[in-house]
C-alpha cells in the first residue's frame, strides 16, 4: 500500500561526490587523518593484520579489486620513512644533514642555519621540517605501544 504521506528526507549536509578524498584531507573535520599527507595513504601492516578477521577479509577484497583495477600501471617500490615535524633549531648534525641544512657560528656569535646551496635560512626558530623518527607503531604483542585490536562496530 502507498501512503500519501512524503518520502521523508534526509537531514543534513547532500552526500559528497568525493568522499574518500573528503576522509582522507579531513573535510569532514577539523583535521587531517593518521598516514595521510597530500599524495599516500600509509597503513601500517601490524596494525592491518591484527584487526579483526572480518575486517581483514573485508580490506582484503577492496585491495584485490584496486588492484586489478591498477594492475596495468608500472607499479614501483615504495620506500616508506617514519617521520615527523620538528623545528630546524631543534635537530642535530645529523638530521640537518637529511633536510639539507647546515648550521655554522656567523662572526656576530650567532648560530647561522642554511640550505644546501648557501643561502641563510631566515627565521629557523619557527621553520619546521619533516625528519625521520623510529617508528612508534610496534606490532601488537612486541612491548611497548601495544594495544589491543579495535572492536567492530556496533550495528
């Protein structure tokens, strides 16, 4: 039987058109989203494997079909870097050498920070970079960091 009473709408915004790019940039909120920046998305493999067997068949079966989508493209080896931001005035030698800087003691007795090619870094009290950090996602059950696997959803 119909009734004549109108197809109640949905409340809120309209569904968007992108809206895994919406997740992953965090338009949705505030803030981006953990592994992302503007080009990847990284999922730390201890942290996929330990997840509930359900969510793992489930990623499984999207991963199969991205990937024969993209199975033509020349795929290469990805090298992934643990990282984060820290100011310049906070690194040692060592990683001022990984971004690329130096830091010498100008005639003034000031520290002096530049770049590779000479130039003076302006201002390296508030330039942060991104430098290479151990990772602290350890595989569930190593020790320290460890949690226990999230629970699916309630339906």
């Amino acid at each position: 039987m119909f009734t004549p009473d109108p197809i109640p709408r949905p409340t809120g915004p309209p569904a968007s058109s992108t809206p895994l790019g919406d997740y992953l940039t965090g338009v949705e909120h505030s803030e981006g989203r953990y592994g992302v920046d503007s080009g990847y998305v990284v999922l730390p493999r201890s942290l996929v494997e330990s997840l509930p067997l359900p969510w793992q068949q489930h990623m499984r079966r999207l991963l199969t079909e991205f990937h024969e989508a993209f199975g033509y493209l020349s795929w290469p080896v990805y090298r992934v870097v643990p990282s984060r931001y820290e100011r310049l005035v906070d690194l040692d030698d060592d990683q001022l050498a990984e971004v690329g800087c130096t830091v010498e003691v100008a005639d003034s007795g000031e520290l002096e920070y530049r770049q590779r090619d000479g130039s003076r870094i302006s201002d390296p009290e508030t330039r942060r970079v991104l430098v290479s950090c151990s990772d602290p996602i350890q595989p569930p059950g190593s020790g320290a960091g460890s949690a226990p696997p999230p629970a699916p959803p309630a339906r």
